[in-house]
C-alpha cells in the first residue's frame, strides 16, 4: 500500500510538471503564429490512451499508431463536436492540434511544426518553408519558444511556494531553541561537529530553521559553523570532502537529527511506567547508571535494563527530581507514549498575507535553485555519480501517507530540477536547442538542418543511456546492494 501511495503521488506530480512544461512551449509557439501538430501528455509509442481531434470532433480511446501515415485505428471513438475545416487564409488555431494522453510516463512532448527535434529528422522539413513554421520565424521568437517550458515550470515552483506560504505559513523549531542540540552522523562528526552541539551560527550569520539553505551551507567546505557545546561558544570549520562523503550513503541518510528529550505523554496501564509511580509530564534523566538526556541514549539504556526493574531518576513537571524504580519489560519497554519535538520546544509559527507571501515563496524558489545548481558539481565525481537516481529514488521523496503540505513542497523542488536540468545545453534538451540559437543570434549563421539532426540523435542517445544509468542505480540499491 505504501508503494501505492508513493506512485500515485509521482504520477500526480509528473502530470502536473510534464503539463506545464509543455504547455509552456505551446503558448509561446502558438502567441508567434506557429502551427503545433500535438500536444501530448505522456509519450505514447504504438498506442495512446486517449486522442482528441478538435478539427475532425473525435475523441478516440486506445487509438493505435499507424505505421504507414494513414488515420489511426481506435478502440472506440466518440463524436464529441462538429468538424471544421481549416481557417481560409491558412492561418493555424488551437483547432488544428491533436491532443493526447500518452501510456509511458517518462515526459511528454510538443510537436512544433517546422522544428528538428528527436522525433523528427532533416528530410521531413525538405519541403519549402511556410509561415507557421518553427524554421521561418526570427530567432529570438524561436528562442522564447524554447525557453518557455523552463521558464513555466519555475514559475510554477514560485507559485507553489507562494501558496505553501500563504496557506501553511511557517512552523518550526528555532536551532537554538533545542536545548537538547543535535545528533550527527559519523561524516558530520569526523568534520568536527559532536552529539549534543546546539547550532548557532554560520559564516558569522545567526542559523535560521526557516532558511532552505542552512543545511547545505553548513556542510561546505570552509563553513564556519558556530556551535554551543556543554554551556561554551565553539568554532568548527568544515574540512573538505564532507559532502563528498554523504553523496552515496542512500536515501535514508540524516547527516543530522534533532536530540528529543525523553517526556512522558502517556502512560499504558499496566506497564512499568505505571507501575513504578511515573506521571504525565515527567522527564527520564536517567535509566540506571546511563545519563539520558534524549531518545537517542534512551532506548539502547532500556534495552540493557530489560526484564529488570531499574532505577531512573524522574524530573516532574515541577522541577524536582526523584528516582523511582520502573520494571523493564523483556521487550525494553516501559509502557509510554512520549511528547513531540512540537510540544516540547518553542515554536516559532510566521503567518503571511497573500502579498507577504509573495517574497516568501519567490525568496524559496530563488534559494532552492541556488542550492541546487550548487550541489549539481558532485555529479562530476565518483560519489556523485554512483549517487545518481531514477523513478525508484524520485518516488521515494514522496511519503508514505498522503500530505498535501509534502506533496506540494516536493512538487515545487521537482519542478525546479526540470527547469534547471532542460536548461542545461545538451542536444535533445531545451538547453540544447537554446544554445543553438544564440549561436545563431551571435554569428547570424543558422546551423545546417543536417547538424541539428545529429546533434540531436547524438544528446538523445546520450539523455536515454543517463535514464538507464540513473534507473539502473536504483535497482542495484534496492534489490543487490
């Protein structure tokens, strides 16, 4: 069931992305005058799902592909308006597109007319050029053509961030406020910081819960981050190669957690806790001869007490403190229910008007991309590259129960990655096209229909042995690594 709900959650999400990145290309291509032959959710090779033809007012269900250009032949097909015919002056319309969900959801595509791209090659453009082509508009229209898919989708994040804002506000827990600290990983801690650090500062600038960025400022190299350890104010400088060292440690990797101390919320009649005197609101100091001042030393001191009655000394909601013996049950349990990080720190909760929640979303965005592009140097090594994900690791970014607040936040940080990841100038991407383009704006030369072919096959091939790789990585983590 969990897998379930991960998956609706991607496909929802990719829906969502796929859609306003096309359609992104769509609006520009048809603000020019440029005729675009489909528009298609999904890739849909052989087969698609549905197909609607808005020219002939058909809607048709598993229309299969034909393979010699003639109509293709459908399941079942559903006259759902009159058919029209062409405008007189030849001038194309929305009309004049097919829309289709496709069954593969690896994408979707606009099929522009008068454009080289991986689905078309140079002899299909032999013909003379007409007017709403792609090929016979000035460059920069063509270019903003190509760049509206990414523009769209960061938009799209912005929107989203906005919303989150607007709707959720912000809720957390200030990193000084943890009294506890943190725990580290081991990489965290062979980089100078220790269990109990309470976070403080970085580069000399306060720590702020609310700054997407803060993580992964503080683990680059040289970071100066300000910690408060046992009561004094200490320095630790990053040394180089942490982030390096996390890059392939999996998908449950936490270089840091928050320390929670142990309070009870409820007591399970019966139990030891019970049993041994403890009431709602105590605090666990200590089980035995273990100091316990958080969850982390907690359950492996139960686990050494367990089938005994041990004694732990209690610190009630008044301030004093007793030791009271609590039997340990052979499961190293006591019979609690423990309060939340959310109940037991001060909350910091920032609501904001719909204008105010403009520069919030817009200054998220803006940092997520930062950080993103940032990261983006580790693929380029060996860590890096082995940390590489597909379907399997997107998925799993999603929880494992529906929320619409995490769903929305990891749908606006996908639909950063895609904009940025289009961008980048390989052929067959956005990027690719892009980067022709401006070559041609500069020089005044427009590269050969030939070229753009090439080109295109060769970043096709490459783009297509990445998703393998990518998909590969996670079959190898999840059934033999």
């Amino acid at each position: 069931m969990d897998i379930l709900v991960k998956a609706a959650q991607l496909v929802l999400a990719l829906v969502i992305l796929v859609t306003v990145h096309e359609f992104g290309h769509y609006a520009f291509a048809r603000m020019f005058g440029v005729k675009v032959n489909r528009f298609y959710l999904f890739f849909n090779p052989w087969f698609s799902i549905l197909k609607w033809n808005p020219m002939k007012g058909t809607l048709e269900f598993l229309p299969h592909n034909s393979k010699d250009g003639g109509p293709d032949k459908a399941v079942h097909t559903w006259q759902v308006g009159k058919p029209r015919t062409p405008r007189a002056d030849g001038k194309p319309t929305w009309r004049d597109t097919i829309y289709g969900l496709g069954w593969l959801p690896l994408g979707g595509y606009c099929d522009i007319a008068g454009m080289i791209d991986e689905t078309k090659d140079a002899s299909k453009l032999e013909s003379e050029p007409q007017s709403w082509e792609f090929r016979s508009k000035p460059a920069w229209q063509r270019l903003l053509v190509m760049v509206a898919g990414v523009l769209l989708n960061f938009v799209l994040a912005i929107a989203i961030y906005i919303g989150i804002a607007f709707h959720w506000g912000d809720s957390v827990i200030p990193y000084q406020a943890m009294s506890e600290g943190m725990d580290f990983s081991e990489e965290m801690k062979a980089a100078g910081f220790r269990d109990g650090d309470i976070l403080m500062s970085i580069d000399g600038r306060p720590v702020d819960a609310k700054d997407y960025a803060s993580g992964w400022d503080m683990i680059q190299p040289g970071a100066r981050v300000g910690v408060l350890r046992e009561g004094t104010e200490t320095l630790v400088t990053v040394s180089d190669g942490l982030v390096k060292s996390m890059a392939t440690k999996g998908k449950d990797y936490r270089p840091m957690s928050m320390r929670v101390p142990v309070v009870v919320a409820k007591l399970l009649p019966g139990e030891g806790a019970a049993e041994g005197g403890l009431a709602q609101g105590d605090r666990i100091l200590k089980v035995g001869n273990d100091t316990t001042p958080a969850i982390t030393e907690f359950m492996p001191a139960l686990q050494k007490a367990k089938g005994n009655k041990t004694p732990m000394l209690v610190r009630h909601a008044d301030g004093s403190e007793t030791v009271m013996e609590v039997p340990v049950n052979e499961y190293g349990k006591i019979g609690i229910q423990m309060l939340s990080p959310m109940e037991i720190f001060d909350l910091e909760t920032v609501r904001y008007s719909f204008l105010g929640a403009i520069p919030r979303g817009w200054d998220i965005g803006t940092t997520q991309l930062t950080t993103y592009v940032s990261s983006l140097g580790l693929i380029f090594s060996k860590e890096g590259a082995q940390s590489l994900g597909g379907f399997g690791t997107l998925g799993d970014l999603f929880p494992t129960h529906w929320s619409w607040y995490s769903f929305w936040q990891i749908t606006a940080f996908l639909s950063i990655i895609l904009a940025f990841m289009n961008i980048i100038p390989i052929p067959g991407l956005d990027g690719g096209h892009t980067l022709f383009l401006l070559v041609e704006i500069v020089t005044r030369r427009k590269p050969s229909d030939r070229f753009l072919e090439i080109a295109n096959t060769v970043g096709f091939a490459f783009l297509l042995l990445l998703l393998v790789y990518a998909n590969g990585n996670d079959i190898y983590r999840y059934f033999l690594k």
